[in-house]
C-alpha cells in the first residue's frame, strides 16, 4: 500500500502540479484548496503527510498547522511556501520539514519521501 499525501495548495494550477507529481511517485494523493477542506478531510482519514502551502486566504497554513498538530501531534506536516522568511516564524518551527516552492517539484518530493522514511528526525 502506497502512502498517502493530502496536499493542501489553494492556487489551481500549483495544486494540480502536485497532484499529478505525487501520483507519478506513487502516492495516493487528495487535494484540499482551503484551511477548513484540508481539516475535515485529515479527520475522515488521516493521510500518512500533509503538504501545506502557508499562504492563503482566509485561515492561514500557519494558523492550520497549529490545529492539525492539535487534532493529531504524530502528523508530519511539510510546508511548501513561495517565501523563505516563513521558516524564522516560531509556529513554522513545528512543521516536521520546510520546502521553498521552486519550479522544481523534486525537492519537494525528496523531502516527503525523506519525512515519511523519518530520515533526519
């Protein structure tokens, strides 16, 4: 059974990219395009990685990595932002890894692969 990713990206064409990337890995993957998606999908059934974007509207991924660790403090949460500057914030510290969005999916791959293998924790 191949592990599952809940990608939670709320601009379309990123959030498709990661879809198709991840399942070309061999991941079984779901997308949530919204803080509130993304929680009420991890509680019908927990994904084994969440990768989450940290800028979005409404509630922030910041905010919904609070409530997820909440919810379940053994899931690893990735964040995938477009800035670096995230990763000094303090609530960005319990994330289990960060990734800065590149044109480039590999890197984001290598670091859920790393993450699920528990390489460096």
């Amino acid at each position: 059974m191949s592990a599952e990713v809940l990608i939670v990206e709320n601009e379309e064409h990123e959030s498709r990219l990661y879809e198709l990337e991840f399942r070309d890995a061999g991941y079984e993957v779901r997308v949530a395009n919204d803080a509130d998606t993304a929680l009420r999908l991890v509680r019908e059934k927990r994904p084994d990685v969440v990768v989450l974007d940290i800028n979005m509207p409404g509630k922030d991924g910041l905010e919904l990595l609070g409530e997820l660790l909440d919810y379940d403090r053994t899931l690893p949460v990735v964040l995938n932002t477009a800035y670096a500057e995230y990763q000094e914030k303090f609530r960005s510290w319990s994330a289990a890894a960060y990734v800065v969005k590149g044109s480039d999916v590999s890197e984001l791959l290598d670091t859920v692969r790393n993450v699920l293998e528990g390489v460096g924790q």
